[in-house]
C-alpha cells in the first residue's frame, strides 16, 4: 500500500514539472513535488467545491496541487 503511494507521488510530481517546465526534475524532487500536492490539491480543490474519487481521481488531485505548489515556486 505505502509502494502504491509512492509510485503515485512519483507519477504526480513528475507530470507536473512536466507540465510546468516541460522535463521532470529528478525522482526525489518529483516524489517531493507529488507528496505536497496531495496535501495542497484536495485543500485547494475543496475551496472550490471539486471532487475526484479513485486512483485516477488521487492522481489528478496531486497534479493539481503539484502544479500550484511548482507555480506558486516559480512566482517567489
């Protein structure tokens, strides 16, 4: 189970810096990255009343977050 958060930390933060710069920034960085947004993206996709149920949905919650988190980063 832990492994199964892991890997899905990974993915996350690693299609965010993807998104963000276009190339991942390490499997450290990216665990990181996926392990923040999946604090920050269910706060943030709470404010806005969304909802995502499942792996795909947990996925999609992290890159959200991971994406702000990246964003947020670049603006300080």
């Amino acid at each position: 189970m832990l492994i199964g958060y892991i890997l899905i930390g990974i993915l996350a933060g690693y299609i965010a810096s993807r998104i963000t710069s276009g190339e991942g920034k390490g499997c450290l960085i990216d665990l990181f990255l996926g392990v923040v947004g999946s604090v920050v993206g269910p706060w943030l996709l709470g404010l806005l009343n969304i909802t995502w149920g499942g792996t795909i949905g947990q996925i999609g919650t992290s890159v959200v977050g991971a994406v702000a988190v990246l964003w947020l980063w670049s603006k300080l």
